[in-house]
C-alpha cells in the first residue's frame, strides 16, 4: 500500500499571470500519485508585525492552519532583485510566529522556481535555504531546480510543452515524493 502525502505549495508570485503559477500547476499535473497537491494562498496576509502576536488576525490563523493540516511544503518562487519575493518572506515570518509556534518546524519542504533568467532562480532559492534552515524545516537539497522560462513552455493550464522539462520536472517530483516519505519516517507528524 502506498502512502499519500499531502503537500501544500506556496507561489511566490502574486501576480496573476505568474509564470510560477504555470509552473505550480504543472507540478500538480505532474506530481506522483503519492502526492496530494494544495495550494496554500499568501495574498490575503497583511505585512506582519510582532504587534500580532498575541491576537493573530483570523486570515493569518487560517494561513497557519493550512501550513499545520499538509505533511510538507513546496515552494514554488520567482526571483525579485536576487531575493526572495516580500510577499512570501512575509509570509514565512507570519507562519514562523509567535515565537515557539513555528508552523516550519520538522515540516519536510522544496524549492523550485522559474525565471526568463538563464540561472533561473537560484539566488532567491539559496537565500530561501538560509531562511528554511533558522525555520528547522528539513530542506530537500537535491535535486535542485532552477527552471528557465521561455515562451510557450508552460501554458495557463500547465501543460509543459517540452518533453525533457517534463521529465526533469517528473524526476524531481519523484525525488521529493521520497524525501518526504524518508523525513516523515524519521520525524513523525505530532512526534
């Protein structure tokens, strides 16, 4: 029998034509059967201040919940002036506090992005890494993916236009799927 995970992904961009968005629905298109696919919208969350935390409004409770209810995390960005996106830095920092609530903790993610650029988005991903690292969520560190985007190789409905992306894109969802299964094995849910 084999297990399911549910795996919540985060998009990065908030732009509605995202290529990151393309690039999120072809990863659930794509996605193992073991993998269970939810998106876990970061729009709605005000800018976070510390000021919250002791009444979390209920949009950011909601995003902490949805964060607590998945077995692990993909997050799946573009690159914004070599960084990370200020709306998914903040939502990490919502979904990280109060201190000692960290919904990161033991929670297995990835990171994949796409970007026109040739080094697709490899700077934000390793800023990412440092940021996923303080949060203690075990990181899959290989396979990494920086996917470059050009026209045409991923439509609005995630259909992948290019037969080897597909398959880089399959393998690495594979890779994931057994990462997530080998954490999950070590650092059981609730453990």
């Amino acid at each position: 029998m084999t297990t399911t995970y549910t795996v919540g992904y985060l998009i990065g961009s908030l732009a509605k034509a995202s290529i990151n968005r393309k690039l999120a629905k072809a990863l659930v298109k794509l996605a193992p059967p073991e993998l269970e696919m939810r998106e876990i919208p970061i729009g709605d969350l005000p800018l976070y201040s510390y000021d919250y935390d002791a009444d979390y409004p209920e949009v950011a409770r909601k995003f902490k919940q949805s964060i607590a209810d998945v077995d692990a995390i993909l997050f799946v960005t573009p690159e914004y002036n070599r960084s990370i996106p200020g709306a998914l830095k903040n939502a990490i920092d919502w979904a990280s506090r109060p201190w000692g609530q960290n919904s990161f903790a033991r929670k297995p993610s990835g990171l994949i992005g796409t970007s026109p650029g040739a080094i697709g988005t490899a700077v934000a991903q390793q800023q990412l890494r440092g940021v996923l690292c303080f949060c203690n969520s075990p990181l899959m560190n290989t396979v990494e993916a920086y996917i470059q985007f050009k026209p045409g190789l991923i439509d609005d409905e995630g259909v992948v236009s290019n037969d080897d992306t597909a398959e880089f894109l399959r393998n690495y969802l594979s890779e994931y799927a057994q990462f997530v299964k080998r954490v999950l094995t070590v650092l059981p849910r609730g453990g």
